[in-house]
C-alpha cells in the first residue's frame, strides 16, 4: 500500500516553492461547537434546540483536518425540519454543495424533506468492479495497448459525445427500466450482471415525464461517456487480500489477480435534473415557509408534488447512471478480448458490483427516537450503501489504489447502513493545478508502473494521491466503526480519465 508520507515527501518541493501547504488544512476554530470524541475514531456534536446530533466517523488525523465548512454545512444540515435521526459524516468528508460530500440522513415518510443539493449534482455517481481471471504476469505486456484502446473508444472529458446513439423512446425506456431494457432490448451487456448491481440497476419509480426537455437532449448526447474531474476507468492487481474466505465469494483467489474497476454517474442528464429541480424548488420555497440557515439545501415536504417529481427524475437519472456504466463495461469487455484473443468469457470478465453513492432512496431502517423500524428516504451524498453481506468500493486516488470491502451489520444502526465511497478530497482542483507539476506527477506514476492516459495534465494534477486524504486512514476508520470489513486492496496499473 501507498505510504501517505512518501507522497508528502514527494511533493514538499513544489509545495515550498509555491507557498502554501494543502497538507495541513487543519485546525479552525470549532470551539462553540460541543463537540464529544466518543472514541478514537468516532466524534459527536451534541443534539440542541433546533438541531440533530452530528456522528463524525474519523480517525484522530482526519478529524483534525477537517474544514471549518464541513462543520457548519453539517451544523445547516442537522437543523432541517424532518429529519428522523442523526446525520452522518464519512471519514471522507469535505465541502459540498450545501452538503459536506459524504453525508448520510434519513427523512420521515410523513413529515420529512427532500434536499436535492444534498444529494448531488451528479445523481448516481458511482463505482463498478469486474473481476478477471488474469494475472498481472499474464497481463503485463498489454497493459499500454489496451489503456491506449480504452482511452481512443470510450469518450472522455466535459463535453464528450457517447458512442452509443438512442432516439428519444429507447432513452425514455432506459431511464426508466434501466439496465433490464439495456440487456434484453438493446442486446448490450450480460444478463448475469444485472443481480451485482445495486437495486439490480433499476430505481423503481421513475419517471421520464418528470425531466426537462434539456435533461433528454444532453442524455441524448452523453450517453456512455466517463466524464471528467475524478472520474476514471482503471485496470488493477489484488495487491493484498485481507479475507481470504470473503475473496474467494468475491472471485478473488489470488494476490496479482486483476481487476477493472469505473467510477462515473449520470453525466449532463443528472446534473441537469438537480439543476432544474433546484430552480423549482427555490421558486415555490415562501409556500413552504422552511427556515434555512443555506439556500443550497433548499428542500420541500416530502409529500409535495414537487418532491415527488424530483424523486421521480432522480431515479431516472440514477438509471442512466447504471445504464451508462453497463456499457462502458461492454467496451472494455470487448477491449480486453481484442488485444488479447478469444472472448471475453475467456477471462471471466465478471461484474462483484455496482454501488452508487449520491443517491437517495426509500429505505427501512431502526429508527433511534421510536425504537422501531420506519420507512424512511435516506440520502447519500457521496457514501455508499452499506448493508450485510453486500460488497462496497471505496475508491482511492490514480497513485494509491482503492479497496473492496463488505458491508457490516452494525452499520444499519450507526449510518443507516452506509459507509465511505473514497478518499476524499484535501485540496481544491484550482489549488492543486496549482501546486502540483503534472509532467512529474506523470513521470513518477510511470516509474512505479502505472500508465495514464488523460485529456490535459491539468486534469492530471487535480487528481494527485496528495490532494485526497490517506485512504488507509479512511479504511481504519470505517473498519474499527463496523461501518464495513475490508476484503482486498487493488493496486492500480493503467488508468483513463478526463
């Protein structure tokens, strides 16, 4: 595993030079806060007039690095009306759009809100994981040829086209039948996939008479695309197995094993719902006669027409999510046995899981005030679902490798049963294009064997290991919380992004 201290040594140079140190964001002043640490990974803000009671699941080093606006953002959030319960923050916690990203909340089915900025802009962002049955001796001498074949065929950046061209109709069925139509109309992907992606890649509910004409037309266009800021497709190794008896249910039988792992979501579609939902939630906010502390996390009774409308598009956006990374996973299927012969059965090539994390969902869960099990609608804002006996990724940067893990009973009474879904950001993409020279971020990653093919190297440069927390720091955390178990750890080796 990537030591977090050779990263920081690596860069102190340029950090010198360019003056200021991202590496130590820490310590603001909280001290009005009643902030409890509970133990060594997990502190508590305490319930007041007015607000819910704040879990922050962090280790010590976390914590302290924490932004003062994560505090106040978690401080806006718990003061929503509705809420059924504690919030949540991941130990990859950082500033947001009204919410830190990786917050989790759950609202009351007859009294609650929906916050659409609390779950995201890019609704069903999410990671995949296809296992193979390659090794990393077998796949070595290919690992260029096929990055290069990945990066020339499946689009890439801001603005990009997909290759996969529907009308209207296919689209409408997409969205609201998700990856099933996909399968068994489109005759893209494999059947057996559809049972490891999480609700079997069909939000139910959705609806695509609730999306604007200006949502269709750029899913029209940016359908099977990767996106651009932290979104990659990357071929890994088994560097480490943690659980020899969990890998093996997972496919994984051996350390150099290799894995392919995507990280995308609902592209200008999802955001453009959020966009335009935002808008008319905003428009109708005096009838509700909500007292909010942040206009972001504008929200509307969860039995308003317009919350139901919202959740409606939502779903379709969160389908498009699962349908867009089902293909993309068809290309690299076919990639793989293109560069290497046969068929993509030959090298198993099979899906462990589809998780996404800024959703929002109907969910039953304990509920700490009554006692008793509620339906309540639970959003997650860049967490990930964590329920028993289900497999979770929580992806790390392009130089330090991400991780699989299980999700753990205890979780469904401490976070709703969610945990972490990466590293998460301690540098803003404008301060590290900044600080980090991107040729030699390029140079270094080769050194250590890992190829990446990227639009600009100022995309390069936003997505450094030492603008993102130390991911072993994330894993301790959500392991000694019982948030999840890890399984293995994945190395990267070649890596596409925007």
């Amino acid at each position: 595993m990537v030591e977090r201290a050779a990263l920081e040594k690596r860069y102190s140079d340029d950090i010198g030079i360019r003056g200021s140190n991202p590496l130590t964001s820490a310590n603001m002043s909280i001290k009005n806060l009643p902030i409890i640490k509970i133990f060594s990974h997990e502190y508590q803000i305490k319930e007041e007039q007015g607000r819910r009671l704040i879990k922050i699941f962090a280790s010590e080093k976390i914590f302290d690095s924490l932004e003062k606006e994560v505090f106040n953002q978690a401080v806006n959030v718990a003061s929503l009306p509705g809420l059924a319960g504690p919030i949540c923050l991941m130990p990859d916690s950082h500033v947001g759009y009204g919410a830190p990203i990786g917050t989790v909340f759950a609202m009351k089915e007859d009294r609650g809100y929906i916050s659409p900025g609390a779950i995201g802009y890019d609704i069903n962002c999410g990671m995949r994981l296809i296992i193979t049955n390659l090794t990393y001796k077998e796949i070595k001498p290919f690992i260029k040829k096929i990055v290069d074949r990945l990066f020339e065929e499946i689009p890439t950046g801001l603005a990009k086209k997909g290759f996969l061209k529907v009308n209207k109709k296919e689209l409408k069925n997409l969205v609201e039948k998700g990856v099933h139509y996909l399968v068994n109309n489109i005759n893209i992907g494999w059947e057996e996939d559809i049972k490891n992606i999480e609700e079997e890649g069909q939000i139910k509910g959705a609806d695509f008479q609730s999306v604007s004409q200006q949502a269709i037309e750029r899913g029209l266009s940016q359908l099977v695309t990767l996106g651009s800021g932290n979104h990659y497709l990357e071929i890994q190794r088994v560097e480490k197995i943690f659980d020899k008896k969990l890998a093996e249910k997972y496919k994984i039988c051996q350390e150099g094993q290799i894995g392919i792992m995507i990280h995308c979501g609902s592209r200008g579609f999802g955001h453009q719902v959020c966009s335009d939902y935002l808008k008319i939630f905003k428009k109708h906010a005096s009838k509700f006669k909500i007292n909010l502390k942040d206009w972001q996390l504008i929200c509307a009774p969860i039995n308003s027409s317009i919350a139901k409308n919202y959740i409606k598009a939502m779903s379709s956006a969160a389908n498009f999510a699962f349908v867009n990374r089902e293909v993309i996973s068809h290309k690299v299927r076919e990639i793989f046995a293109r560069v290497l012969g046969g068929s993509p059965e030959k090298y198993l090539m099979k899906l462990i899981c589809d998780v996404a994390h800024n959703i929002g969902k109907w969910e039953i869960h304990q509920i700490p005030e009554t006692n008793r099990k509620e339906k309540v609608f639970v959003h997650r804002k860049g967490a990930t679902r964590s329920f028993p006996n289900q497999p979770i990724i929580i992806g790390g940067s392009m130089e330090t490798g991400s991780y699989l893990l299980e999700g753990h009973k205890e979780s469904l009474e401490k976070s709703y049963g969610s945990t972490a879904h990466g590293s998460g950001r301690t540098m803003s993409r404008e301060k590290a294009k900044k600080v980090i020279k991107a040729e030699k971020l390029w140079n270094e990653m080769l050194k250590k064997e890992i190829y990446v093919r990227s639009l600009s190297f100022s995309g390069l440069a936003e997505e450094a290991g030492v603008a993102y927390k130390d991911i072993n720091e994330v894993i301790e955390t959500v392991e000694k919380n019982n948030l999840s178990t890890p399984v293995a750890y994945f190395r990267p080796l070649g890596n596409i992004k925007g």
